[in-house]
C-alpha cells in the first residue's frame, strides 16, 4: 500500500472520528442558559468544520487556494478552527456578568497570526522558513502567556469551579497547540525527522483531541458551570469583594502646632461634654425630689379636671331603628333592591288567593 493511500485512509478515519464527536457534542452538550449553549454551539461547530476540512485531501484536494497561494488543508483548517476554540475557552473564563471581549479578540488576533506564520513557515524553504517559523513559536508563547496570565487572573475572579476548569481547559490546550508545532517541526517542511505518513497520523491525533474530544469534554463539564451563572457566582463574587475591602488606615501622628490645635480642640470638647452632664444630673435630682402635697381644694379640683367629660346618650329614633340591620343600617341605594325583594315575597306569599281571584 502507498503511502498516498495510507493518508487518504487516516483522513477519512480522523473525518469520521470529528464528525462523530460533533454528534456527540450536540446530544450530551447542554442547553440550560445562553452562555451554556453558546459553549455547546462552538464546540459542534469546530468538531464539524474539522471533520469538513479532513474531507477534502481525503477526496484528493490537499491543499486550499487563498489567494495566490497554494496553502495545505491543515493550516486552513486551524486558522478556522483554533479561534472558534479559543472563543469556547474565554466563555468559560468570563464569570458571570463580566465581559472579556477586548482580551478575547486580542487572542484570537495572536493565534491567527500564529497560524498564517506557521502557515508560511511549511510553504518556504532555508532561512525563510526558519525565520517563519521562529515568529510562529514567538507568537505561540504570547499567546500562553495571554492566557495563562491576564485570562487566568480574570477567571480567578469568578468562583472556584470556574477557575479549575479553566485551568484544566488551558493546560489541556496549550499541550495540544504544543505538540501541533512538535509535528510541524519534525515534518517533512521542517527538519525531516518524520515522514509524511507518521506526520499525517500526528496532525489528525491532534486534531481530534483539540476539536473533538477538548469540545466534547467542554460541553460535559458545562453541567457544573450552568448553576453558577444562574446567580451563585455573582453572591460568591459580591462576599469575595466585601471581604476584601481594606480597613481604614490609622492617621499618621501629628507634631508641632498640628499636635497642640488638636489637643486644644479635644479639651474643649470635654469640658462641654462634663458641663452637659452636671446640668443632666441636676434635672434628674430636681426631678426625683418629692414634692409638697397640694391642699384638698386643688387635689379635688384636679380629680374633677380627670376624670373624662360625659356626653348624654342619645336614643335612636324610630327611622334608625327601622333601618338598622346586623349588616349596618339602609341607605338610599338599598331602597330599589329591598322594594323588588319585599314585591316578590308578597306574591309568593299571596299566589294562591291571587289564582283563586282569576279564576
């Protein structure tokens, strides 16, 4: 068997393998809150636009015209899919009722830069792909650095789920991206350590890990992130800030006149606090001090001033005796319905005189 049939072979198997994973993603992912379903969404979508591009030199096109350049199927496919990726993983960094939009375009900036100067580095040849191929490396360690330092920092912020799994997330990827230029590397473009068969087999291992499995693993590990940007996170974020306002500090001491105005000041603030509580001590003596008894004339006068005024009771007239009822007494507006009611019981109680009458 040829080694052209060999790599036709693994591309249809790594087609499979991704679309199979893209499948998975969508029956296992969640969908309980947008940012959830933005998650499971990404990751079906790189899983089926790899599982796409392992298509096309397993169908004998093997590389791609942009422009005018001849560039080969895996770079298109990781300028594509690695900022689709990355997306899924500034999702999970963001907490809940952050935004991370300004860092996470400047990532997906690097890493498309960093796949067009790879991308350049397989297509040349002597220094030029040396050159092109240290800039990847270059821009490779911007972009962990990125994630691993003002990313990582900023999923610390949220709860203590968010930022485990975004570590795991990170470390998952950075491996993956790492053992992609391994591959490059050791290719046939770059220092022939492997042939191309043994590199084709590298590259789809790769790829299935980092857009179907990592995609896959995002969208199960999802179910312990939904309940937080339900509102747990944002309580867990609001104590972690009140814990973490800083007491006052103490004044530095002061000297000189600064010293000798402030102590004047505190002295006369304490000699009125002591004036005001002789004069308060005083009332309360004056107050409990007894009294002389008042003579009988004055004492009787003020039992009569007591005791409360009496209002003679009024007997209800015959019209408020005739409309009282336990439910209050009638007013006008019960006239109409009293008089209906009243008519029908008089002819109820009159309709057998009332038929004898007509007959």
């Amino acid at each position: 068997m040829s080694a052209a049939s060999v790599i036709t072979a693994a591309d249809w198997v790594g087609a499979a393998f991704l679309a199979t994973g893209a499948g998975a993603i969508l029956v296992l992912g969640g969908f309980d809150t947008p940012r959830q379903s933005a998650r499971t969404a990404l990751a079906a979508v790189t899983a089926m636009l790899a599982a796409a591009f392992y298509a096309f030199p397993a169908l004998g096109i093997p590389a791609l015209h942009l422009g005018f350049a001849a560039v080969e199927a895996h770079y298109v496919l990781w300028l594509a899919a690695s900022p689709l990726v990355l997306a899924a993983l500034m999702v999970t960094a963001t907490p809940a009722g952050r935004s991370l939009l300004p860092m996470a375009l400047t990532a997906i900036f690097i890493d498309v830069a960093m796949v067009v100067a790879l991308a350049v580095a397989g297509g040349a040849s002597g220094g030029a792909a040396v050159v092109w191929f240290i800039a990847a490396a270059i821009l490779l360690g911007i972009l962990a650095a990125v994630l691993w330092g003002p990313v990582r920092s900023f999923a610390h912020e949220g709860h203590p789920v968010r930022a485990a799994l975004y570590d795991r997330h990170a470390g998952i990827l950075t491996v993956l991206w790492g053992l992609w230029f391994l591959a490059v590397l050791l290719g046939p473009s770059g220092v022939g350590g492997i042939g191309p068969v043994a590199q084709e087999v590298v590259f789809i291992l790769v790829d299935v890990a980092a857009f179907a499995a990592f995609g896959l693993l995002v969208a199960l590990e999802d179910e312990k992130l939904a309940p937080l940007e339900e509102g747990a996170e944002a309580e867990h974020m609001a104590e972690r800030a009140a814990a973490e306002v800083p007491y006052p500090l103490r004044p530095a001491a002061l000297t000189g006149e600064a010293a000798e105005a402030e102590r004047l000041i505190a002295l006369h603030y304490r000699r009125v606090a002591e004036r005001e509580a002789r004069r308060r001590a005083r009332r309360e003596r004056v107050a409990v001090r007894p009294r002389k008894p008042a003579p009988a004339a004055t004492r009787a006068a003020a039992k009569r001033e007591e005791r409360p005024p009496r209002h003679p009771r009024k007997r209800p007239g015959l019209l408020t005796a005739l409309t009282a009822t336990p439910f209050g007494p009638l007013t006008r507006e019960d006239a109409l319905p009293v008089a209906l009611v009243a008519g029908v019981l008089m002819v109820v109680a009159h309709a057998d005189k009332i038929g004898g009458r007509r007959r």
